[in-house]
C-alpha cells in the first residue's frame, strides 16, 4: 500500500509541471493534437475497466489523470488553434 502511494505520488507530481506551465504560459507548441487527443481518449476508454474495481485510490489517480489529459487537450484546442474563444 505504501508502494503504491509513493508512486501515486510520483505519477501526479510528474503532471504538474506540465500542466502549470500550459496555463501559465498558454504555449502548448511543444504538443501534438493527436497525441493529447489518444491521451484523453485512452484515459476515458481506461474508466470501462476502473469503474468495476471498488472505490479506491485507483480511482482518484485515473480521475487526475483524466482530468489532466483533458484539460491539456482543451489549452491546445483554445491557445494553440484558437477553436474556443472567451
């Protein structure tokens, strides 16, 4: 349990930078469409299998990335193709 806490830990911490540094500076040239676009899908089709496992750490964890995966995909659609504008 403890194993799985530190790399719980790890996972999101790694996410973080990323993600603060896509809202801060709203470049997000250094991505691919296609690649934020797989990342989400992939998380989305990965919460078929998370959702028949109790509730758990797991589901917090698939839920930050999820999360994250589409909040990255919405800052390249909004800064880097300009599709949403507000």
């Amino acid at each position: 349990m403890l194993a799985g806490f530190a790399s719980s830990t790890i996972f999101i911490s790694s996410n973080l930078p990323m993600l603060f540094k896509a809202f801060k500076t709203r470049n997000l040239s250094s991505y691919s469409l296609g690649h934020l676009t797989l990342g989400t899908l992939g998380n989305v089709i990965y919460w078929l299998y998370v959702i028949t496992l109790p509730l758990g750490p797991v589901w917090f964890l698939q839920a930050f990335f999820t999360i994250a995966s589409a909040s990255m995909l919405f800052c390249y659609l909004r800064y880097e193709k300009n599709w949403f504008r507000f």
